[in-house]
C-alpha cells in the first residue's frame, strides 16, 4: 500500500550489533517453549515499583574496579580500632562505646592533612558498609550497615561530610590537575568517591523502612527528611548541590567528578525528600480532598500491577508461515471479531485476529520476531467461554476494561457546540446546562459525559492562576504551602534549563545506541583503573563493568526525571510544565526514541553483571578464580531489573511530555516513532505495553488510514489497555484535533503562561507599579524620617539655597498638572 514505503526505520550508525537478531528470536523462541505449560501468566515476572531491593541498590553503588578498595577500608577501621579498642570486635561493642570509637573518628575529619582525613573517611566508610570482616553472611552486613548508617547519622556524620564535599568540589588543584590528564581513571576521584558512597549508604539505610525499626530510627528518619529537604545552615537544599556538580562536570570544568555515584545519590535523595509512587498517589488523594474535588475513580498504581501482558502484535508471522504454508483461509470465521466486542469479554485481544486478515505489516527487518505466539495461544490460552457467562458479561458494561472512562469538561463544550451547530444553528459559549432545542438522546449522551467527567488538580490550579493574573490586587497574595517540592523548585528554578541540559547529555553519553565520539563527555572516569587490563579476560570484566556502569546511569536519570514531573506537577502544573519544556527544548523526544531504536530484548536481558562481585557477597566469601565462564554467566534472572525500570522510566516521561500536547505529538511522527515504538512491544510486560500503547494511541489519527488498517492488532490492543476518553476520536482520525494546528503558536502561548507564572511568584523585585501609595497629606507629613547627624548645622542654608532663593514657576506647575 502507499503506507508501506514510510514504514521502515533505518537503523543509524549506533546501533549496537545488528548481527544480534538471531540471539532475541532464540530467545523468544525458548519463552515460548518454556511458557506454554503456564501462558497466562505474563513472560517476565516484573514488579515495578520505586526502587530495586535494598541490597540490589547497595550493590551498584560499587563499580567492580573499586572491590580492592573494600580491603583497604577495612585495613584503616581496624589499624585506628585495634588502637583504640584493643582485642575487641566492633559487634561487642556497648551503644556507649560504639558512640565513643566514632567521635574519635570523626574528629579525625579536622585534622588538616589531608591523607591522614582520607584515612578516617574510609574507616568510616567501613562502618557504612557493615563491618563485613566481623559478619559470616550478606543478611549480617546488611543489618550492621544499616545500624551503622542510623548511628553515624546520629552523631552529626552526614554534615561533617558535606562540609569536606563541599571543601572538594572547590578543590581547583583537583580540577585543574584532571584536565591536564590525557586519560582520567578511578584515582583522580578517590576522595570524592568515599565521601559520596558514605553519603549514599547513609541516605539508603535510613530511607528504606523497616517493621521491626526502633522508634528512635523512625524519629530520625524523619528528621534527616527534614534536614534534606529544608536547608537550615545553606541556602540551598541538598539536591541543587548535586545538580551542580552535574552542570559542572558537563560544562568540562570537573571531568574527574564521579557521575555515577553523584547521579545516583541525586535520586536517592529525591525520593527520600519528596517521596516514592505510592506516596504520591496518597499525596493527589489528599490534595483532591483539599480543593474539594470528588475522589480518583481508581487506584492507578493497583489497576497497572494487576493487568496482564498481551501477546506481542504481529509475531504470528513465523509460525502462520510454518504451520499454514497455504494462507486462503483467511476469510474463516468473520463473526467471531463482532462476538467479542459484544460480550465485552476479557480475553486476549489477539486471539479472534486471524492471521492473515489484520496482519500488521512488517516495519523492519526485525518485524519477523513479533509474535510466534498468537496462534500457539489461541487454543492453550483461550478456552471457550461458557455460555452462562454471556449474559453477566453482557450486563457488566465494561467487564474487561481495567480503567474507568474519563471526560473533560473542553470534550463537553464541544460536544454541545457541534450539536447545537446541527440541529439548532447556533451556539452558546461554555454554557454545559441548558439543552433546549436538542433533541432527547442528546441529553442521553450529556448526561452520560457528565457522569464520567474528571476534573484535575490541573485543571484547578490553570483557573486560580488565570483568576490570579486578572485580579492581582483584589485577590491580593496567594498562600503558597512550603513543601519539600516547593522549596526544591524554587532553589532551581534560575538555573533549571541547565540542570535539565546536563542530564540528557550524560543520558545521551550512557544511551546504548550512542556512539563513542571525541567531544562526547567522559562518564566512564570512576569506572576506568589507572592501569588497563592486559588480558583478555580482564578486558572482558571491564568491558561488563562499563556496560553495567551506563546501565546504572541511565536508571539513576530516568528515575530522577521522573520523579521530578511527577512532584511537580502535583505541586503546580507550570512548574511541571517548565521543565517539560525545557526538556523537549533539550531534544528530549528524540533522544528517548533514539534509545528504543535498538534490540530491546537484548537490552532487558542483558547480563552485565558478575554476582560473585556484587556487594555485599564479594565481602563475606572467598572470590574464586574468575574464568570466561563464570564471566558470561552473571545471575539467573530471567531479565534484568534496571533495564527494565529504565524502559519503563522513559516511556513515562515521554508520555508525560507529549500527553495533549499537539506540537509534541507531531514530533513523534515526525521521527517515525511508530515502528520503534511497536518493536518495543515485543517486551511481554504489562506496564511496559501499557505506555508503549498509550504513546501510539495518541499519534494514531495522525498516521493514516492504511497504517490504521495494517496495524489492527495494536488498535485492538490500545482498545483493551488504555483509558478510554468518551468521544475521543482516535481510531479514526476524524477528530477536530488532527486538523492544521500551528504547533508554535501552542508552544508560545504555554511559555507565555509559565513566565507569567514564574515571574508573579518567584520574581524577587516586587514590581513598583504593584507598591502602595500613601495619598494622605498629613500622613506623609507626619512620617518620621532618619535624617543625616549633620542636618541640623546646615539645613538653614539648605534652605536658603534650594528653596528660598529659587523662584517657583506656578504656571509650569499647572502645566504640568
């Protein structure tokens, strides 16, 4: 058709390995088999949620470069503690002596040579990281980990250590010294990467909860909370301060800052201060309460975890081809597609597709792979649905759907105006109440937009900020509620275009999809040793770390922008509007599809890690002899945790950028996300499809009738999975949106708005047009004045000089009046 020469997708100079296909299609082959006993359930076992396990995070604070350095924090605890404490282990220990060993160490920090500090540091670090020459298993070193964090916090440990990172990020020898370097390895950061991993290990062992903590942990928790989000003794909270040293490092001026650890303290402080997913979720149900607006029709984050994963779109193609040479029985059972919609069943969308009929045609050279398993799951999957189930199913209007259908008030208007435009001629403004003159399955189809109708927190904050910028001085100042969110936006708002800047160039230095290139920025600076490995299988353990370095990265920053627009937003929709746009100003869009433009089966299987070195169990068991063997094997994990999380990270904030944003939705179009997006499909994950459907569900009006046609398995499948608007028009393309916009015209009007915004709350002049004016002579006059102490020797001739002596022209005074 004329769709088909717009399909394929080239695949660009940085795309990693193409001969990687065969490797995915075994291994969708091997799912397959291996799931056919157990199809119902979804093919990765994934639960997201706001971070990896506790001792999963912990691990990757380490790169496996640094392990010999674990050794050599336990060399400076214990030479400093066997001074101290002769013939005693720190797990015998009383809470008084415990305290007493770290207040020597800690007044160690002030000493001024700076080796002798780096030598308390690290045995502080040893501390953090739960003394493990004293423990015999991981579940041991996790636990004094964590007791640790809690007591050196108690003792004021985390802001000693601010004030010497504080003391290192000024370190101008340090910097000056990096750039002088051809080649920046590990030893050019090695104090910042202690002080950063204490900081971290303090962060994440206090923030995680526990039922059997202490109230004494749960009172400190929340009082670090505090301390980080509300600065007391800086003017700043403690996030800005990493984000500058992001903007630093970018800007070139600080190659040697350890990114990885940085990033990841960054988003562990986030979610410390402002709060995980299901906070947030209790957050807007609070806040809808407070503005008076009826409660969420569902909880999302229950509905997501309880969706399951549909087949992959066309990846029957194999199969059909194998089984059924011949393709003339296409035509067979053409009711069965109208029976299901009827019955509003909730089976497998995919199952009554027949093969040939809404085939989706291949986008790429990988189309091939999509979807073995649609017709091997028709019959194990999908058994026939017993007839007494028909008229319950019937009844229940949308058995099967997962969301509740939601209306907004524009859809509303124009709804009304078009039936007005119809039947009556003419029109009535906003006016959603009066209905004269309509005829009555009109006022059917009013009544039922009304009952679905969803007003937003935004919605609401959009009209106080209109009413606030017509009526300045009668609505007079707006109470502005000081939270953690607040407060973080304030601190950022003067240099957020930069913040945001930095991030997404370190995303596009750690994008698998990348190429390596001279001016590109070095983020591999704390992962690299100061000597390159000369064996094959030390290359090959450093090349895992590398991979397993940007991997990590990428997490960190997806998971902090996320968390970012989502606070923001809840806090003010302009807020989390400024920094949408600014990231798409930053060619955020591109760069998100640039990284889906790749095997991403291979990207969330990938194995890049080493499970004998992964903290804590390198520490409490005797490392064997690595060979290529165990170096390829990595863990057992069906999939790999971060991967995954980042996915779906990023597909979130693409969403979230592009959600009724027209301009932006072209954009997706434009760069032919479409096949891209419908590779990604193939991950079997319910969440990861739900925003993957989302995202092609908004384009959809937008790319054509035969691209509609070819693709109807994914219709079907946005159908099933995504929220329905009421008279949304996407599967067809008629809608009033998918007309001529002018795209810049939107974006200008909603930078309009933000200015506007930023500038009545956050602008530190009051302007002088807005300052009061005292209009009562007798007031003025009777004010008092601090006069200069000299006044009164002079003020006699100062009259005679400007007052007296100068003549008054009244009729100039008139003329001026």
């Amino acid at each position: 058709g004329r769709a088909r020469p717009a399909q394929p997708q080239p695949q660009p100079p940085a795309q990693p390995q193409p001969p990687a296909q065969p490797k995915g299609r075994e291994l969708f082959r091997t799912q397959r088999k291996e799931s056919e006993g157990s199809v119902d359930c979804p093919s990765l076992e994934f639960e997201y949620g706001d971070a990896d396990g506790h001792g999963a995070e912990l691990a990757e604070l380490y790169s496996y470069t640094e392990e010999p350095e674990l050794s050599h924090n336990r060399r400076c605890f214990e030479e400093d503690f066997h001074t101290q404490v002769p013939g005693r282990r720190w797990l015998e220990l009383d809470g008084a002596q415990q305290k007493a060993f770290v207040m020597r160490l800690l007044d160690g920090l002030e000493v001024v040579n700076r080796d002798r500090r780096l030598r308390v540091a690290r045995a502080i670090l040893y501390l953090a990281q739960g003394v493990f020459g004293d423990c015999d298993n991981e579940g041991d070193v996790l636990h004094w980990s964590r007791h640790n964090s809690f007591l050196l916090y108690q003792l004021g440990t985390f802001s000693a250590f601010l004030e010497l990172l504080n003391m290192e990020i000024e370190n101008s020898q340090a910097c000056s010294s990096a750039l002088r370097k051809p080649a920046i390895s590990l030893a050019d950061s090695t104090e910042l990467r202690v002080l950063l991993s204490v900081m971290y290990l303090m962060v994440e062992n206090i923030r995680v909860e526990q039922e059997t903590d202490p109230p004494e942990w749960k009172t400190c928790r929340e009082t670090f909370r505090t301390e980080l989000s509300f600065p007391v003794h800086t003017e700043e909270p403690f996030a800005l301060l990493l984000f500058t040293m992001v903007t630093k490092f970018c800007s070139g001026h600080a190659p040697h800052f350890p990114m990885k650890k940085v990033l990841l303290l960054l988003w562990k402080v986030l979610l410390f201060t402002l709060g995980g997913f299901e906070a947030l979720q209790a957050m807007k149900v609070r806040r809808r309460e407070e503005l008076g607006l009826p409660p969420l029709p569902e909880d999302s984050i229950q509905v997501v975890r309880s969706m399951r994963a549909a087949s992959p779109p066309t990846y029957s193609i194999e199969l059909a081809e194998q089984q059924q040479p011949k393709r003339g029985h296409r035509s067979r059972r053409p009711l069965v597609k109208q029976d299901s919609l009827d019955i509003y069943n909730e089976r497998d969308p995919f199952k009554n597709d027949e093969a040939g009929v809404d085939e989706e045609e291949t986008d790429d050279v990988d189309s091939g792979i999509e979807g073995e398993l649609d017709l091997l799951e028709r019959d194990t999957i999908l058994p026939p649905m017993p007839p007494q189930r028909l008229p319950i199913e019937r009844v229940s209007f949308p058995k099967g759907l997962p969301w509740a259908p939601k209306v907004r008030q524009k859809d509303i208007e124009h709804f009304l105006e078009a039936s007005r435009n119809k039947f009556i001629g003419f029109t009535l403004g906003q006016d959603t109440e009066t209905l004269i003159g309509l005829p009555r399955p009109i006022h059917e189809s009013v009544k039922t937009l009304k009952q679905h109708k969803y007003v937003s927190i935004s919605d609401v904050q959009i009209k106080n900020e209109e009413e606030l910028e017509k009526c300045p001085m009668s609505l007079g100042e707006e109470e502005v509620q000081e939270t953690p969110c607040e407060v973080l936006y304030r601190a950022m708002l003067y240099n957020l275009p930069q913040y945001m800047i930095a991030l997404l160039k370190i995303l596009l230095a750690a994008a698998p999809t990348s190429k390596a290139k001279t001016d590109s920025i070095n983020i591999l600076a704390d992962v690299l040793p100061e000597e390159m490995p000369i064996t094959v299988l030390q290359s090959m353990k450093l090349g895992i770390d590398v991979n397993r370095h940007k991997e990590i990265i990428v997490k960190s920053i997806s998971a902090s922008l996320l968390l970012l627009l989502k606070h923001f937003k809840l806090n003010h929709i302009y807020q989390f509007e400024y920094v949408s746009q600014h990231l798409v100003f930053a060619n955020c869009i591109p760069l998100i599809l640039k990284f889906f433009n790749q095997n991403i089966m291979s990207y969330i299987t990938a194995k890049n890690s080493i499970s004998v070195l992964d903290y804590p169990h390198c520490t409490v068991h005797d490392l064997p002899e690595l060979t290529a063997e165990s170096l390829e094997a990595g863990d057992n994990n069906q999939f790999c945790w971060r991967n995954l999380f980042s996915c779906i990270n990023l597909l979130r904030i693409l969403n979230k950028l592009t959600k009724w944003k027209h301009s932006r939705t072209m954009m997706l179009v434009v760069f032919k996300s479409a096949p891209i997006l419908k590779r990604a499909l193939k991950v079997k994950q319910a969440m990861m499809q739900l925003y993957v459907l989302k995202l092609l569900k908004i384009q959809t009006k937008y790319l054509g009738r035969q691209w509609r046609k070819s693709n109807m398995k994914t219709m079907s499948a946005i159908y099933q999975k995504v929220r329905h608007r009421m008279n949304d028009d996407w599967a067809y393309g008629n809608d009033i949106d998918a007309r001529p916009w002018d795209f810049q015209a939107e974006e200008c009007t909603l930078r309009a708005n933000i200015e506007a915004f930023n500038s009545r709350r956050y602008a530190r002049p009051r302007p002088a047009e807005f300052v009061p004016v005292d209009n009562c002579l007798q007031s003025v006059l009777g004010q008092r004045l601090d006069l200069p102490r000299d006044f009164h020797y002079s003020y006699e001739l100062w009259l005679e000089r400007e007052v007296f002596a100068q003549p008054i022209r009244w009729e100039e005074l008139l003329h001026c009046q």
